[in-house]
C-alpha cells in the first residue's frame, strides 16, 4: 500500500504533538511559580551573560510570558543602578 505524502510526513500526529516530541524544558520560573522584580538583581543576574546583555529564550529556558517580564525587570534595575548598563572588561 502507498502512502501519500501527506500521510508519510506526519505519521498521524498533528503539528502540536510533534511539537511537543522535542521535550522541551519546561519554564524554570513556571515550575516553581516565581515572579522576578527589579529588586532582587542577584536573580536577574542568573539570566544575563558575561558582558551584561540578557540571554535569549532558547538560552535562558524561559517561556515568552517570563522572557518579556525579565527584559522588563532587567531594564527597570538598569534604570535605578542596581544593574550595570554594560560590564567593564
């Protein structure tokens, strides 16, 4: 029996469920149900890198909802000196 091209490519999963496969992990802040504040730089810190930038989701783990909360939280430290804008070398 031939399969079509449609029936080989997807092997009866849908896009989500092929999507989920990949074992992803979950959001570390999701998990434990932390929220990040600008207050507390020594965490803001665990998601930056050696020059000061902020890593990027597929580097820092974190979901799209975290992601834009850190960037906020970061740039909102930033502002009131409790982070460096940029890292001496």
């Amino acid at each position: 029996m031939k399969m079509t091209r449609r029936e080989s490519s997807n092997n009866g999963k849908n896009r989500m469920q092929r999507g989920k496969l990949k074992g992803r992990d979950e959001c570390k802040l999701c998990e434990h149900d932390v929220t990040l504040t600008y207050k507390q730089p020594d965490e803001l810190k665990r998601f930056m890198n050696k020059l000061g930038k902020i890593l990027p989701r597929r580097a820092s783990r974190l979901c799209a909802k975290h992601q834009r909360q850190l960037a906020r939280q970061v740039k909102r430290a930033r502002k009131m000196a409790l982070l460096p804008y940029e890292v001496e070398q």
